[in-house]
C-alpha cells in the first residue's frame, strides 16, 4: 500500500513476493501433474499412467480437468497483477528495476 514515505531498498524480493512465488511455483507443479495424468489416460496400462493416474484416486476426472483448465486462469491474473507490480515498484522506488530491462543501467541507491 506504500504507507511508507521512503520504501526500504530490499535487494530480492518483499515477502508478499515470496509468498506469491511460492504459491505460483505450487500452481505449476499441480499444471504439470494434472496434465501428465490426463495425457495418461490415452493408454491406462502405460508407464505415464502408473506415475500419474494417483490423482484420479485423489479426485474424480472431471475435477482434474477442470482445476487443471482453471489454473490457467490464476497464471494469468499473476502475470498481469506481477507485471502491474514491478512498474509500480520500480516508479516508487527509484531503483531502475524495469528501466534497467531497456536501458541495461540500473541506479546506485544509497540510503
């Protein structure tokens, strides 16, 4: 909310960030297993299916497909909301994080 009137210079990220990144990097690992497990069922008696078809005995079919369709959906809003972020960070800050991208400089902040 920067109710801050100088922000703190951080050298990674705050820990909203971390906390979203943690969270996105779970979304992709469920993408990935939900996805493996549906391409499975093409051949039930397969490897894929012994590695991944666990998941049908976690939820039914159709809920895999749909949480697997709907993940999509929360990649999105991150992407747009992480974009929205970073340039509004790098304005308030004054650390040149986004500028750096174009210009290939990034400011020496000193508190």
């Amino acid at each position: 909310m920067f109710l801050e009137n100088k922000p703190k210079h951080v050298l990674t990220h705050n820990p909203m960030a971390q906390y979203a990144y943690i969270f996105i990097f779970l979304v992709f690992i469920f993408q990935i297993f939900s996805g493996l497990a549906l391409w499975a069922q093409y051949d039930p008696n397969g490897t894929l299916y012994s590695m991944f078809g666990f998941m049908f005995s976690i939820m039914a079919n159709q809920w895999v497909r749909y949480l697997h369709y709907f993940t999509i959906f929360i990649v999105s809003v991150f992407l747009m909301a992480h974009l929205y972020a970073a340039v509004l960070v790098d304005f308030r800050t004054q650390a040149g994080d986004i500028s750096s991208i174009f210009s290939g400089w990034k400011a020496d902040i000193k508190d």
